[in-house]
C-alpha cells in the first residue's frame, strides 16, 4: 500500500466529513426550529398547575433565550457562535451544551465500550466456536442461545435482571450509582447488568455472523492447502480461517457502534438510571432543547463517519490486497 | 483491742441500720427536662420518574421541579401544613394586612444569613421584587402574581423599605388570596450579589451563585452538594438552618432526589429498599401495603380530571345546549370510573375546588354522573327534548342528530398515557350505550396545544392563542377532550384562567357572566370576610356544576411509600411541609 495513497484518502475522507457535518448542523437546526413545537411549549403543564395565562409566560420564555427572532437570524447567530466555540446555552439544564456533553459522555462510553467488548469478544468466540463444531450438541446450543438472545427486546432483559439479581438476590443495586469512583471495581460491579442488557442481542447477532462466516471460510481452497500442509487445526483456525472471517464482523460491529451511539444504549441508560448521553438527547428533544439536539446529532454523525474511515483503514491492515491509492 | 472496738462499732452501726427505719428521701428537683431530637444520620434517596429541573435560579424557571429543587436550600416567607394552618419560614411574626386589605406589613426574622454572613434583610426582598422580578430585562415567569387590573392598566403592586426587617407591600386593589397566590412563597436573591448582574440576562442566566445555590447560607434545612442532571440532585445537612438551631433538624445528613427513567425500575428500587421513598401507581398500591418494612400513605392531591365539552363553534352544535352537556355527564358513571379506572383511589368531582379546601361545598351542586343523576334513560329523555332523538313505537328512545344521523362525537387526547387511553375507551362504552358513537383521536401534546386548543377568528390576521375571543377555533375541529387539571386549595380564584370569558387559558369557550363576576368578587374587598368569599366559591361551584362546560370526573388521590423506618411524616395534601423533620427510626 502506497502510504501518501491513504494519507491522501484519510484528508479527503475528513472534508467530507466537514461539509457533512456542515449540513448536518443546517438540516437539524431547520427541523427543529420550523417545527410547530417551541422550547417553551413545556410550561403549559405547569401554566395549568400555576394557572398563569400561558401567552405571556411562553412570551417571555421565548424572549429570554432570544427565541423570538427570525430563524435566519437564530441560525446565523448559531452558526457564528459555533465558529467562536460556543456551542451554545440548554434551556432545559441550565448549563453550556459543551459543559453537559463533557458531564455526561463518560456515562455512555463506558457503557457502550464495555458492551461492545463483551458482545465481540463473546460472540465471535462462540461463532467460530460454534462453526468449527458445526451439528454437535453445542453448535445446536449456541444457535438455540443466539437465537434467543436476538428475540428479546433490551428493555425486557434489563427489567427481568433487576427483578433477579437486583431483587431477589440483592447481589446488585437496581440503579447505576454515578458517585462510584470510574475506575473501581465497584464501578465495573455496577455495570455488569447494564453491559449485560445491552451487550446480549448483539453479541447474539455476531456470534450468528461469525459462524455463518467462519463456515464460509473453511469450505475455501487455502484452509485445504493449510490443512494440507500439515499445520495443527488451532493454527489454521486462528491465523488462516479468522483473519478472513473477522472482515465482514468488523464492519458490522462498526455498524453497531454507530446504531448504539445513535440511540441504542438508551434504553439501557434509562432502564438502569445511568445519565449518558442517550436520556440526555432524549430529553433535549422532548424539551425541544435544539442547542443540544444539534450537538448530539452531530457527534453521532461524526461517530459513524469516523467509525467508517477506522474501517476502511484496519481492513488495509487485516487485508493487505485492500488499497486506496 | 483498738481492732476490736472498731468491729464492735462497725457491728453495732449495722445493727442499727438494719433495725432502724429508713430515713425518707430528701426530694431533689428534677433535671429541667430535655426534649429527645432525633438522631441525624443516614442519606434519603427519594425517588422519581419525572423530569429533572431546568434551573436552580429560580427566577428562571417555570417549571415546579425547579422550584422544588431550590426550596430544599432557601425557605419562602410562610407555608401551610395539611390542615392549612399557616406556618412562619422566614416570617418573624404574621403578615399585618390593613383593615381594607390593600396594606402587607411584612417582617422577616433578624437571625438570616447568606452563606458569606451578610445578614438577610428586608432590603434584599425589596431587590428582589422591584429590581428583579418586576424587571422588563428579566422577564420573570410569573410576574402576573405581582401584577393588578387598575383602571384597564396591568400594574405592578408597589413595594416599599421600613426598616431593616420590614418592608410593606401596597395594592390598589383588593384582593384577600394575594397573601396565598405571591406573598408566602417569596424568597430572596442577596442584593449584594445579583446586584453584579443586573440588566445582564446573559450574565444572570449563568452566574455561579445561582447556578449552584452557592448563596442560601442559613435559609434553609440543606445545602446544594451536586447536581447530576437526569440522574440525581443531591443536597446536604445545613448546620446553620435558621429553624434548627433549638431542634437539631433537619435529620438526615444527606437528601438525594434519584431521577428514574421507567417506574418500573424505581418500584424496583423501592422494593430492593435502594431508595427510601417514591410515589406509587394505584395498581401498585396492594402489592406494597403488604410488604413488611413499607408503608404506604393514600393522600387527596390539588388535581382533577375531567372531559373539556367544545362550546366554540367548531364542536357539536348540541353541545352549545346545556341539557345536552348534562345528558352526556348523566350518562358517565362517576363510580365506576373511580373504582374501575381509578382504582379506588379517588373521589367524584363536582366541579373545580377539591374537597379539602376550605372552599369546597356540596351544597347545592348538581352531581351529575353519581346517584340519581346517573341515569341513561333520563339523559336519552333530556336528548330527546333537545330535539336529538326519536321516541320509537315501543317508547325507547333512538339518539340522532337534527338531520336523524348518528351522532359522532370527537374526543381527543394525549398519546403515552394509560390513563388517559382508559378514560377515553370509557366515555365510549358509556356514550355508545345511549347511542352516541364517540370517535377518539391520540396525539402528542405539541400537536394537541396548536392544532385542538390554540385558536383563532377565522380569517383574522391574529396570531393562534388559547383564548382568542368567542369567534375564535382550532385549527382541528374537536368535541371532547380529556385534561387534567390543578386548583390551588387555598386561592382557587386562579383557576379563572379556565372558566371566565377571557380567561387567558378558557381554550373551550366557556362564559357565564355571573360566573365572571363572581371571580371578581373572590378578588375584592367583600371577600375579605372569608364567610362571603365561601358563599362565592359556594355560587361559582353551583353554577359551573349546572353549566357542565366539563365533566368534571373525578379528584384523584395519591399514593406514597416510605421504607418504614422513615418517621416523623405528616401524610396530608402537603406531606412534604415538614420534610425537615423526617428522620429514621433506630433500627
């Protein structure tokens, strides 16, 4: 692989990803703001409580955090602020957007680092596993399981866990306790439903992949010639036969992240009480918060496009007839 | 021989003492006795599958967790305990009212501090009013509180410095519930600090002070920890609390309000007893009562709920006509709604003051839905007398329309709410049974705001509002809508938003002009005599009871539990009044 080839293909990849992220800031910005829907719409539930004319109050809300202008001009004065760094004010969590996504992040990474760790690492184990033992009792068992881990929906497992080892047993706390210290083995303890919950339908899916995969692979001529060579089994499977079948894995479990940064860790976030960044999107949209939609809109976009171009790289590395000179 | 006299004196004394009578006991005065306070310990985790607050500078905020999460840290001037008896805060002594009712005489108590020692004074409530919330740069939320009808003009009440703990607020109107609606709930800002901010809303909305609360020094029973938003709000025992210095109080060394995203995951916290308190749903409430180490409290709450009838001209022309809208309240069970739907826990609502405000009366209010006034033949006779039914040969009654179509009616309702959902397929069984066909439509709120209440003349250039005047409709043609309501137990008289003519909130189109009045007169100087004020409220409930511009359903009561070591609760409408006071129990 020519190394100015790549360089060349990681430099266009990246404007892209500007100019998408460009637009991505416009489409979102326009949506959220020509929408019926105001920040201040929210208040009347507690107008009625309060019984306060609600005009007035909305008035003064959308006054407050400039709301009133123009779109255009909102937008402008957006995309000005950007420029300068200021991602902007949340109406509905009284801080600097920049200030809650930094609080928050932490929350959700973990989660989702550690659910993608356990998925893969469990998955394409028991995958090639499965492949290498294909129509014995435990090829059956790990399909049966897979198949079962991909029927349930994260929200049913996570309240059914609770209810157990929370519960019953009173091995786990029902909630995720943000005071624990990130890196303890408390902390680790306390995610272990969590990363369970969200971690078991994918790994399900990968483990369905890497078998379907890994078969594919050992039907081919060079594991024969491999085989043929005389090389032990275990070296066959594990330098010949995985290198080849992990490729098509990783751009699903890429594919993944992206879905789980997108939204897919929230019911998890919420079922547990953790405060990642997927309640924190959920209820700046219900809030119609836009400075913070935006913000999360363009992160997650800047995960898959980001998470793609890692890809792309690691396949000329796992593949070396891959080239983007 | 010395050693033997000794023993025979000993011995002889002993004699003596045992043969003697005891001498008497010289009473001493008992120790002055000491009042036991309980023990401060523990963290209480109250939990909550709400929403978060927006902002712990209050002045900011239009939401009632905000409002919540600050008064944890600063009390107001008084608050009321479950009978509504009035108990001083940062009041010194009660509020002096002028014999015409236009005169606050307010005093605070001389031993406030903010948290750098200033003193509190009545300076800083002066500020607070004239420079901050009547402020055009600040934009308080909710300035109406503060704000009169003069001669057609909306005007601010004038306020105006004593002396250091005093200062006097002047109205030119009167108005007996203004002291329930703005002056108990009064709480400053310390003038020396907002003072940097002022005019600034930039800087105001995010100065630290007030972000963090960093100011309440001695205000109230905890101070500002942390703040995690969506997840937890915790604040910690306040040592310098202005009310326990003489009890000790508050209790607890920590107080965290834990945010859940489903109910079901904080039913679970209750249950593994990771959280102390929460409230529960009426389905749940069997379950809990019977678990040992949980109580539960069933309590009346300020909400109602109810089936809003369209009297603007885009609803059923029918439900312009009185009887008609009677005919539909006599023919919803009130009873079993409240048993079924609500599962027990409720009681049938005539109209908008719940019954344990002092204002509440059933005398002379038509009960429709309930008793004699439940009954579906009678409202098919009072349909047929307003023209919209047919006596058949065998004397049954068939309903229709003046045209002798069906009758389909449009109720509409917001999407993610069971209850919601059970009060609308309800009203449809109950309706379909007198041959009314009630078609429903589930929306998201945003939508039901804009399209269903928001209204304007047609053709006008007005911009959309909730109240445009009598000719005004929705964008969506509507005939039923179900809603859930509040009413403050103690000044009812803001709920004139929904039910006079102009009310600012009177989405429905709803006008009676005594009803008008009336609410006026709740307002005035008469009322300043609580007896005629009752007999208003009294007349008010009559007539909107008989108008059934809404049928009013029911007043729901609520359910909270306690891990039952948590003692010192007051359960009432107002449970939280003396949560300084809550502690646990030695195990």
């Amino acid at each position: 692989m020519k190394r100015g080839g790549l360089q060349n293909y990681i430099i266009r990849r990246l404007f892209y990803a500007f100019l998408i992220a460009f637009g991505v800031v416009t489409i979102t910005f326009i949506l959220l703001r020509i929408g019926p829907s105001s920040p201040a719409d929210k208040y009347l539930a507690n107008i009625s409580a309060r019984t306060q004319d609600p005009s007035q109050v909305i008035e003064a809300v959308e006054s407050r955090y400039g709301l009133d202008k123009p779109i255009y001009e909102q937008y402008f004065n957006y995309l000005v602020n950007l420029a300068r760094g200021d991602w902007g004010w949340s109406f509905s969590t009284s801080m600097p957007v920049i200030e809650l996504i930094k609080r928050h992040w932490i929350y959700s990474f973990q989660l989702i680092l550690l659910s993608m760790l356990f998925a893969s690492s469990l998955g394409i184990l028991i995958g090639i596993y499965s492949a290498v033992k294909q129509y014995t009792r435990t090829d059956y068992i790990a399909t049966f399981f897979s198949f079962i881990g991909i029927s349930i929906p994260n929200f049913w497992l996570g309240i059914m866990l609770i209810l157990v080892f929370s519960v019953q047993l009173g091995w786990f706390k029902t909630y995720y306790d943000t005071g624990l210290p990130m890196f303890s083995l408390a902390n680790l303890k306390a995610l272990i439903l969590p990363v369970i919950t969200l971690g078991t339908g994918m790994m399900a899916g990968y483990t369905r992949y890497a078998r379907s995969s890994t078969l594919d692979n050992l039907r081919k001529d060079f594991v024969k010639t491999a085989r043929a060579k005389g090389l032990p089994e275990h070296v066959v499977i594990g330098k010949h036969v995985l290198r080849n079948a992990i490729l098509p894995i990783i751009t699903i479990i890429m594919f993944d992240l992206a879905g789980v940064v997108f939204g897919g860790a929230y019911l998890t976030e919420i079922i547990f009480g953790i405060p990642g960044l997927g309640r924190v999107s959920f209820n700046a949209i219900f809030a119609n918060d836009y400075p913070v939609v935006i913000t999360i809109t363009l992160i997650g976009a800047m995960v898959v496009l980001l998470t793609n171009l890692a890809t792309d790289i690691v396949y000329t590395w796992l593949d070396p007839r891959i080239r983007y000179d | 021989m010395k050693r033997l006299a000794i023993l025979i004196i000993v011995f002889i004394a002993l004699l003596t003492s045992c043969a003697a009578p005891q001498p008497a006991p010289i009473p001493r005065p008992e120790p002055p006795a000491q009042k036991a306070y309980p023990e401060v310990k523990g963290v209480f985790i109250e939990g909550t599958s709400g929403g978060d607050a927006e902002t712990l500078n209050w002045l900011l905020a239009a939401d009632a967790t905000s409002f919540s999460y600050a008064g944890q840290c600063i009390d107001s001037l008084a608050t009321y305990d479950n009978d509504w008896n009035v108990h001083l805060r940062h009041l010194a002594k009660p509020v002096e009212i002028s014999d015409d009712g236009l005169v606050y005489t307010i005093t605070i108590r001389d031993d406030l501090k903010w948290t750098d020692g200033t003193p509190v004074t009545a300076e800083d409530y002066v500020y607070t009013l004239k420079n901050l919330m009547f402020s055009d740069w600040l934009n308080y939320t909710y300035q109406t509180d503060w704000q009169e009808e003069v001669e057609g003009e909306t005007v601010f009440v004038e306020v105006e410095l004593v002396d250091e703990t005093t200062f006097v607020i002047r109205r030119q109107t009167a108005d007996p519930e203004f002291i329930d609606n703005a002056i108990y709930s009064l709480t400053p800002y310390p003038k020396h600090i907002a003072i940097k901010y002022e005019g600034d809303l930039e800087a105001f909305t995010e100065a630290e002070e007030f972000n963090n609360l960093t100011y309440t020094g001695s205000l109230g029973p905890y101070r500002f920890k942390e703040w995690i938003r969506n997840d937890k709000y915790v604040v910690e025992r306040n040592p310098d609390f202005y009310l326990g210095q003489l009890t000790g109080a508050p209790y607890f060394t920590e107080y965290v309000t834990k945010l859940f995203g489903t109910s079901a995951a904080m039913l679970a916290a209750l249950e593994a007893g990771d959280i102390h308190h929460c409230g529960i749903e009426p389905e749940q409430v069997a379950k809990f009562k019977q678990m040992e180490g949980i109580k539960v409290y069933t309590v009346p709450t300020r909400a109602y709920d109810l089936i809003v009838y369209n009297l603007r001209p885009n609803g059923w022309e029918g439900l312009q006509n009185k009887a008609v809208r009677q005919a539909l309240s006599m023919s919803i069970d009130k009873q079993t709604f409240i048993d079924q739907i609500r599962y027990g826990f409720a009681d049938p609502a005539f109209s908008f003051i719940p019954m344990p405000s002092p204002w509440y009366t059933e005398e002379g209010v038509s009960k429709f839905g309930i008793g004699d006034l439940y009954d579906k033949e009678k409202a098919k006779e009072m349909l047929l007398e307003a023209g919209y039914g047919t006596r058949e040969g065998d004397g049954s009654i068939s309903i229709h329309d003046k045209d002798g179509q069906p009758i389909k009616l449009t109720l509409v309702t917001t999407t993610g709410s069971k209850l919601t959902e059970d009060i609308t397929l309800f009203v449809k069984q109950e309706l379909g049974e007198i041959g009314i066909e009630v078609d429903f439509k589930l929306m998201p709120w945003p939508t039901q705001l804009r399209q269903y209440m928001m209204n304007k003349v047609p053709g006008s250039d007005q911009e959309p509002n909730y109240n445009n005047g009598p000719d005004a409709v929705s964008e969506e043609p509507w005939d039923m809508m179900v809603l859930a309501f509040n009413t403050h137990p103690i000044a009812p008289s803001g709920s004139r938003v929904f039910f006079i003519t102009d009310g600012g909130l009177n989405f429905w189109g709803y006008s009676n002009e005594r009803v008008d009045e009336l609410f006026t007169g709740v307002r005035s100087k008469e009322a300043i005599d609580p007896e005629v004020r009752k007999q208003m409220y009294a007349e008010i409930s009559q007539l909107i009871a008989e108008d059934q511009p809404a049928d009013f359903l029911s007043f729901p009561r609520s359910n909270s539990a306690f891990q039952a070591n948590v003692e010192g609760i007051d359960p009432g409408m107002r449970m939280g009044w003396n949560y300084h006071k809550w502690y646990f129990a030695e195990p």
